[in-house]
C-alpha cells in the first residue's frame, strides 16, 4: 500500500491535510496521528472493519481491545452506558489528558472494536492534531499505538515511518510526544477502581480525586491471574537485543553492570547501557545511552521509547539498563521498562529480586 506522509506541528495546523485524513478515516482507512502520549494507528470506532485493518497493520491480535478516542468528555455517553460519578469526575479533571477509563459500552459499538469484551477503553486526548482529527472524522476514532505488535511504541515521526510505512494510508508526522508514555487506564467498572496500567496520572492522584484508594492490577494478590487489561499478557516494548535490568543503589549498579559488560565483551557480545545522565561517563562502553537526570523523571520518561529502539541501531546483543524508581513517574518508567526485558530484572547486589 502507498502511504501518504504529511507533516505539521500542533502550532501550525493544516486544515486541508486534517480534512484529507478525516476523509481517510471515514471512508474506513487508516491514518497514524501524533497524541501527547504516544503516536496512535487510527479507524473509524464504528466500522468493524477497520478494527481488522489496524490488527493486521499491527501484526496484532485480535483479541486485544482498541482505545476509542474522542474529543471532548461529552462524546463518552455515545459510547458508554452506566456511566458513573467517577467517571464524570476523572473526565473533568483530567480530560482532555494521558488518561484511559473503561467503562461498558453501548450494544451499537462493534466488537471487533473492543476485542470482543461488553467494556470500551475510552481516552480524550489534549494533542491538538488529534484532537482535529477525531472532530472532522465523526467524533470516534479507534487507536492503538502506533508500533508493530511487541515492538517500542512510537513517540517520533520516524518511529512511526519506520513501523507503519506501506500499512496505513495516511501518517501524519508531527511533533515528538510530549510525555512519551502511554495513558494511565483506569477500569471503573469494577470497584473500588482499578489501574490496569500506570501512566503519567498516578494512582495516588487518581485515588485522591475519586477519594478512595484505588487498587493497581500490578500489586494484585495473584499475578498468574487473567490480565484485566488483554494487551498487557503480550511481549511488548522490546528492542532487538536482550535487555536486562539491574536494581540497586547507584554505586552497586555502576559496578554491577561494568562487571557484565567485561563478562559479556569476555563472551564476544557487543554491549550497551542505559542509565542516568550522572552516570553516563561511569560506563567501560561505547554505546551508552543516558535517558535524563535523577531529577527530571519527565524527561527520562519522554526519552524511554526512543532510547530502546536508538538501542537497536548499535547492533547490541545486550542491553543493561539501570533501574528508574523516580517518585511519581517510576511505576510507569519501571513498568515498561520490565516488559522491555520480558522480566528479566536482576539485583545489583545478588539479593533475589522480584
Ligand atoms: O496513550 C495511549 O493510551 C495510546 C494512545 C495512542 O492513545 N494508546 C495505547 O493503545 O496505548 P494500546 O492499544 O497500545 O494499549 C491499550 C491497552 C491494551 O493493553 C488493551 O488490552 C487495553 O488497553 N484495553 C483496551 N480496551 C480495554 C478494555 N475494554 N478492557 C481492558 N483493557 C482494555
Ligand atoms: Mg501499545
């Protein structure tokens, strides 16, 4: 398939190129467009398919439910039934925003849209291109990220080129995402509330507006069970090479993964590391790849996705990472970066590690 690339930032807004990739959507094709998230793989919510499109543009399966997104809080009663307070609550504070509530969906929203499951993903993004986008197109567009299936999920223009050139019909290449991870979901449908995945919106903030606590699928008591959220039982986030991460105070982590690069460059492997910034120059290795500064955890989570595929262009066949437990980013931060090493986390100071 030929795919259409058009380029403009949220502060100069090509109407004719909006309505052009409205018109996409509408007659049931595919345009990947920018959010302040992630960058998103668009259909039409209501044509199931499209739902079919995106699975197979992802290489994905269809049993993992899309985000409807929407552009403005109202739009979620076309959607959703049993709406309750909280929902009304989480919308006003924090939409348009990095945040996802499931809620039931109405009978006319297809299946095929949310993966066969009587519950809808629903996001109002604040990206301004997006927001055109979902306006002209009919209110209701369909988006996962915009990545292959277990690949990074896309936060640059040329991540997205990369991934979906020749699937998709339209890409609109835009800014880097702003935040750089993906929406908080928060499951209301169950209660108390549940975050089935940590964002930039923690559950402490969420909690205190709905003023319960909320309960995080990740502390759950029993973790073999069903995942809540389907997509999160698939590999995911991960680069090329294996990743591993090593937990630890900063100077048994220095040294712990300087002793794994000796071991693995012993073993012929070529290696890289990511880390801090403070810790950068600490590293016997040419590859090293610092997301940010200890105390600027935005920027370590905006630059996350990017790092993990730059990974891929040094040919490593290892990738140690430190660990990024910053206050109110790090479930997130630490989330992701878990999945990108399929669980592979190790202690810097040999102590068994969860
Ligand atoms: O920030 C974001 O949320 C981005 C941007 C594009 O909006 N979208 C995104 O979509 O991350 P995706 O498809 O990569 O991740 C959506 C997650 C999946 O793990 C999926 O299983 C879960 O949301 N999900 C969707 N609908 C659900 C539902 N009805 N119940 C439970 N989980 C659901
Ligand atoms: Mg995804």
């Amino acid at each position: 398939m030929k795919t259409v690339i058009v380029s403009m930032s949220a502060d100069s807004i090509d109407a004719e190129q909006i309505e052009a990739a409205a018109k996409v959507i509408q007659r049931g094709g595919l345009v990947a467009f920018p959010t302040e998230t992630v960058y998103g793989l668009g259909g039409n919510a209501f044509d199931p398919g499209a739902a079919k499109k995106i699975y197979a543009a992802k290489g994905r399966p269809s049993d993992n439910p899309l985000i409807v997104h929407i552009a403005g809080a109202e739009d979620l009663f076309r959607i959703a039934k049993d709406v309750p307070k909280e929902a009304r609550i989480l919308a006003e504070k924090l939409w348009p925003g990095p945040l996802t509530m499931i809620l039931n969906k109405k009978e006319d929203l297809p299946k095929e849209t949310t993966g066969g499951l009587d519950t809808v993903a629903i996001r109002c993004p604040s990206d301004p291109v997006a927001r055109e986008l979902i306006r002209r197109s009919g209110g209701f567009i369909a988006a996962p990220s915009a990545n292959l299936s277990g690949r990074p999920s896309t936060t640059r223009a040329e991540h997205v080129i990369r991934d979906m050139d020749g699937r998709v019909d339209m890409i609109i290449a835009s800014d880097d995402s702003r935040i750089g991870l993906e929406s908080t979901i928060v499951d209301l449908t169950v209660s108390p509330a549940a975050i089935l995945r940590p964002g930039y919106y923690s559950a402490q903030l969420i909690s205190e507006l709905l003023k319960e606590t909320v309960v995080s699928a990740e502390t759950a008591a029993d973790p073999d069970a069903a995942p809540k959220a389907p997509g999160m039982k698939y590999r995911h986030y991960a680069p090329k090479a294996e990743l591993v991460v090593i937990t630890g105070d900063r100077e048994q982590t220095v040294a712990a993964i300087n002793e794994k690069i000796r071991e693995s460059q012993k073993a012929g492997k070529k290696a890289a590391v990511i880390c801090l910034e403070e810790t950068a120059k600490r590293y016997d290795c040419p590859d090293v790849f610092p997301l940010g500064c200890a105390g600027d955890e935005e920027m370590i989570a905006h630059r996350l996705f990017d790092v993990l595929r730059k990974t891929d262009e040094t040919k490593a066949d290892i990738i140690y990472s430190e660990a990024f437990e910053t206050p109110n980013l790090g479930s997130a931060i630490m989330n992701r970066l878990r999945k990108a090493a399929g669980g592979r986390i190790i202690a810097a100071d040999g102590s068994p590690s969860d």
